[in-house]
C-alpha cells in the first residue's frame, strides 16, 4: 500500500520542504515528520538487525539507539527531530557497514554531521578511540553532546542492569570512570540528563565505598 504522505525532494535539508520562494519555504507537518522518523527507526533496524548487545540475553542492538531516542524525548525534553533522527542513526556508520554519504543522502547534512561527531574512527586502537571521545567532548556541537549524553545513560543503566559477558568488575569500573571524563566535558548541555548521570555516579562511588568497608575486617 502506497502512503498518502509525500515528502518533496530537498537537497541535504528532508526536515524543510523549499518551495519556489521563501514564503513557501516551510517546516514538515506532523504527518511528514512522523514519516521521516519511522523511515529512520525502519532504516537503522535494518542496519542494526544482525547485531546483539552483550549481555546474558542478547538483547537487540537497535534496542540501544532507540532508547537513547527515547531517553533525549522522555528525560531531556528535546523534541528537534534533527537530533532524534541523529540519535537514531548514531550508531550505524561506526558499527554497521552504512557510510555517512549514506546518512546525509538519505537524512540530510546536519544529521550526518552530527553522527559523524558522535562516531568514532575505528582504523585507531580501543584506547586511542577513548582518550580521543574525552579530548574532543568539549569541542562538539549542542546536538552531538545531546546524543553523547544520552547514549552514556543508556549504557551505564544496562551497565547496572547487567554486566556484559566477559567484563570483570575492573573493566565495569574503568568505563564508569572513563564515561564520566567523557560526560564532563559535555557539561551545561542539558540539567536533566546530567542530573540522572550524577545521580548513577553518586551510586556507583556510594557501592564502591560499602564494598571497600566491608572488605576493611577481613583484611585487618
């Protein structure tokens, strides 16, 4: 069945339909945005579909970006579909075979430039990836670190929900730590969302330290 919704042709810009001059220039209505989100949601299962979290159940990967979407909506108040569509995707260029020609052919350039802020460059080693998502945190634009932000809570939440197959507890540690150096830098973006991350950070140091005096005893 064919939809009845049609998305005029655009160049880099599907969020603006460009008429014959600038009084005709408009924003998307509500049936042409929902279009381009759930072609989004459609777009990045495919990409996602082969793909499993690592935890005991492997869960679907594209439960991830789908629940930082969620998160940016539900906690963060952001309601741009620039940056929910971003969130959507940001995973897909770095985990999957999409290219960001990919992203911006089909969502447009500030999507892609947004994913491609987000992205990581996976010719260098693991930890060369991670002292490179601190340094350049502070650098990102607005939406990049809305999606940065987002995406750490969602992973540190699973984190607590379940530790990955094959993580010791050094390794669950090293990545609350390091996530925080990354958060830190994305600073005075969006209270809500930093709130929620501080809140897990005051948990996780309130666990380490009743672990640590319960273990004082057996080591006196």
């Amino acid at each position: 069945m064919e939809s009845n919704v049609s998305i005029p042709s655009v160049n880099y810009n599907p969020f603006t339909v460009v008429g014959s001059c600038n009084l005709c220039t408009r924003e998307l209505n509500n049936d042409e945005l929902i279009f381009t989100i759930i072609k989004c949601v459609n777009f990045a299962a495919i990409k996602h579909k082969d793909q499993r979290r690592l935890d005991e159940e492997e869960t679907p990967y594209i439960n991830h970006p789908i629940g930082v979407a969620n998160i940016l909506i539900q906690e963060g108040q952001i309601h741009d579909p620039v940056t929910i569509v971003a969130a959507l995707l940001h995973d897909t260029v770095e985990d999957t075979a999409t290219t960001f020609e990919e992203i911006e052919n089909e969502f447009g350039t500030e999507v892609c430039n947004i994913v491609r802020e987000v992205t990581d460059d996976k010719s260098l080693a693991k930890q060369e990836r991670k002292k490179l998502q601190i340094k350049n945190a502070p650098k990102k634009s607005y939406k990049a670190k809305l999606v940065t932000l987002a995406d750490k809570l969602y992973n540190l939440r699973d984190l607590q929900r379940a530790i990955p197959v094959g993580w010791s507890q050094d390794r669950v540690k090293e990545y609350f730590k390091w996530s925080k150096a990354v958060i830190d830098g994305c600073r005075k973006t969006n209270f809500s969302l930093e709130r929620q991350l501080d809140l897990i950070f005051a948990e996780r140091i309130s666990q380490e330290r009743y672990h640590c005096a319960c273990k004082k005893p057996l080591m006196s």
